[in-house]
C-alpha cells in the first residue's frame, strides 16, 4: 500500500470550502503574543473596549430590570412587539422614514439579517454585486451559492462603488450590497453619488416589470456614527420609490457600544421581511428577549439615546483625527504612508507602502501578509489588511479600529510606526 493516503473529506462541500475570518486568525495571533507579554496596541477588531465605551447606563439598567421581571420565555419570532413599534418610531424620528411594526424584524444582531436577506432574495447562481473592500459580502455570497461581482473600488473615490462602477452589471443581477458608513474604510456616501446609484436600480426595476427586482441590502449599523459635517443618506430618503426595493439593516451594537448584546433589526417590503422571519425562526436567530425589552425601553429615551451616540460620535472623532494627523505628518515628510478622511463607524483607512521592499534584516515583504506581520513585530501594532475585506494581499491599504484604542496610545502608535519605517523614507 502507497505511504501517501488521500484524505477522505468528512463534511459537506459547503463546510469543507468555507474560509474562516481573517480579522479574527490576525487578532487571534496578536492577542496570544499581548499575552506572553508582547507590548502591542491591537487596533483589529471592530469591537468597543467596555473599559472606553462603557454600555449606556440607562440601557444597563433597563436589561437588569427586564431580567428581574422576568421576561425571560421566548420572544416572538420576529422581535416583540413594543421593540418593532420602538424601531419604527426610531427611524421615522432619526430618518423620517415611515415603516409599521410588520415591516420590521429583529434579531441577534446584524449578521443573521444579512444572511436572511441573502436567503430570501438570492438563487443558486444568482449574481450579487459587491465592492471591495467590504464586510463579509463575499463570505455570504459563497454560503448561498451565488455568483459573485466583485467591484474593485478606488481610493479616489473613497473605496465606495459608483453608479458607473456598477451600471455594466446591473442588467441580470439579483442583489447589490451597499454600506455607509463603510466597513472597513469609515468613509460614506455623499447625497449624489447614493442618489445616481438609486436611479440605476430605479431603471433597471422599471425594465423588469414582470420580473424579480433587482434589491439592494443596505447596511446602516453605522449611520449614527457619522463624523464631523458628514450627512448620513439612505436610499428610500433620497427616492421614495426604492422603498420597494431597499431592505436595511441597522441595530444598536455600534452607536450604544452594545457589541455583545447581540439586538439588530432589518426593516423592508412586507413581504420580503415577512420571508426572512420565516426564514430565522427556523434558525433561532432571536435576541435575547431582555435584551429586547430593554431596547425598547432605552429606544424611547430620546435625550439619553442623542447624549449617548454623541459622546461615542465625540471619541472616535477624537481618536481618529489625531491618529490622521500622525498619519499626515508621516506622509509630509517622506514616510510610505497615506490615509484618507474618516466620515463615519470606528475606522480609519491608512495606507503603508512596504510590499516589494526589503527591511533592513533583509527580510522581502513580499504581500500585505507580511507587512501585517513586520509591523506586528517591529512597529508593535496590529491592523487589518484590505485582504480580509476582499481586496488582492498586494493592496498595501489596512483598516485601523478605534473602539479599543486609548488617547494616550496614539502618540505611542505613530512613533512606533515612525521608528519602524524609518528604514523606508525617502
């Protein structure tokens, strides 16, 4: 018998196919090297510290009383009642968009909507369009079998697709992925440019009459997390007729640092939202019931909700400006490096221009893969390289999270990073 044997593959195509997080391998590793004693700032993960971002009292304790009054039995499937009549108020008080209860869904946070959304609108060998970089699209385009369009964005324009990046594609697609605020690049669409991309979709539904539409999932999760003159826009605000179009998602993870108490919501056609409910209860994707009631609570508390969202808008402002202004410096005075404006979520795009040099212990830093790792060790900061969003491992552009980061860490960051680079100036 031959000393080589063929693995035998024990699971589905599916299971066996799948790639796992890259965010989550990178941060993995920097956290085991923080643990043997490594002095690192890892600035990888989306995620607030608790520690910076303390959850807002009001939503604390509207969860501990939810707990000792014992709502603690299922929630219905679709979210209780008074948090859908909550969201609804919400988003006609925030964005002036009238939506019923029943148009409305919620669930453990964002991500099993955007999977529902996927389920209920996507085909085997549908095409769903998608820039790079971009959160997860390209992961929940392969979990349901699709074709994927990959727009390859440019920094010029923000690495937000245009209408005349996604006009050519449009004709026999199913879904197009929008978000703004962007993950990763915390840049956001302008009122023109989302308003040019709505008359596409508005065009191309008026040739389909008869048809299924051409839909766009529109992630918002951070579109109270809007900085300095940013406007946040929507579609449905800027053309009422994408209202049937348009399913969102939203939640409170990212605007109440809530993280882990895992409340989103999606809202959309009748219909439509009617399918994905059907779709989750199969899956028992529901918040928590407590954590439910206690949104809904905290959701009518308007003063606390604004004093809370702009004290987080006020931090990462903060920290973002100062860490582009370190940036900036570095840039002026020969560094490899750039960075681009932040608009809006926790992040700040940041280009480090190594790939194809060699350091000066004459190691070759042949992909993104390796910068990643030669400012992990020389620099002693973690960053997530546009590779994890979709983007080739020859793009030399990384995402900096804010959410973990102190003020008094930033000076520490760019001198780091200017004492690693050194070797590389100009």
């Amino acid at each position: 018998m031959s000393e080589l044997t063929q693995e035998i593959i024990t699971v589905s195509d599916l299971a066996e196919n799948l790639v796992g997080s890259e965010i989550i391998k990178i941060a993995g590793e920097i956290n085991a090297l923080i643990a043997a004693g490594e002095p690192i700032t890892n600035l990888t993960i989306g995620d607030f510290d608790p520690k910076i971002y303390p959850l807002p009292k009001g939503l604390l304790n509207e969860i501990i009383q939810a707990y000792e009054d014992g709502h603690t039995n299922y929630p219905a499937a679709n979210g209780v009642e008074v948090l859908r009549v909550a969201v609804s108020n919400y988003i006609k008080a925030r964005q002036g968009l009238e939506f019923s209860k029943e148009d409305i869904l919620i669930s453990g946070g964002a991500r099993p909507l955007i999977y529902a959304i996927f389920r209920a609108l996507v085909n085997t060998g549908d095409k769903v369009i998608f820039p790079i970089p971009s959160w997860n699209n390209n992961h929940y385009t392969y979990l349901n079998f699709a074709e994927p369009v990959v727009i390859e964005t440019l920094p010029e324009n923000k690495f937000l697709p245009t209408a005349e990046d996604l006009k050519p594609h449009l004709h026999d697609a199913a879904l197009v992925a929008l978000c703004s605020p962007l993950n990763p690049t915390g840049t956001s669409y302008t009122k023109k440019a989302l308003s040019d991309i709505c008359d596409l979709v508005i065009d191309e539904n008026r040739r389909r009459v008869g048809q299924k539409p051409l839909y766009v999932l529109y992630d918002q999760i951070y579109s109270e997390l809007i900085l300095g003159d940013t406007k946040h826009y929507d579609p449905v605000s800027l053309r009422a007729e994408m209202r049937q179009y348009t399913i969102y998602v939203d939640g409170i993870s990212k605007s109440f640092a809530a993280t882990g108490v895992r409340v989103g919501w999606s809202f959309g056609p009748t219909k439509v939202i009617a399918k994905m409910k059907a779709l989750l209860s199969h899956v028992g994707a529901w918040s928590p019931k407590p954590e439910q009631m206690a949104t809904a609570a905290f959701l009518n508390q308007m003063a606390s909700v604004e004093a809370t969202v702009q004290k987080h808008r006020d931090m990462i402002s903060e920290r973002v400006n100062k860490l582009y202004n370190g940036f900036s410096a570095l840039r002026e005075v020969g560094y490899p490096v750039d960075v681009i404006q932040a608009e809006g979520a926790m992040y700040l795009t940041v280009k480090i221009d190594l790939i194809g040099k060699t350091t000066s212990d004459g190691v070759i830093l042949n992909d993104a893969s390796d910068v990643t790792t030669f400012l992990i060790k020389k620099a002693k900061v973690g960053i997530v390289p546009f590779y994890c969003f979709g983007a080739s491992r020859q793009s030399p552009w990384f995402r900096i999270s804010v959410g973990t980061l102190k003020i008094e860490q930033i000076s520490t960051v760019i001198e780091n990073l200017r004492e690693a680079l050194s070797q590389f100036k100009k």
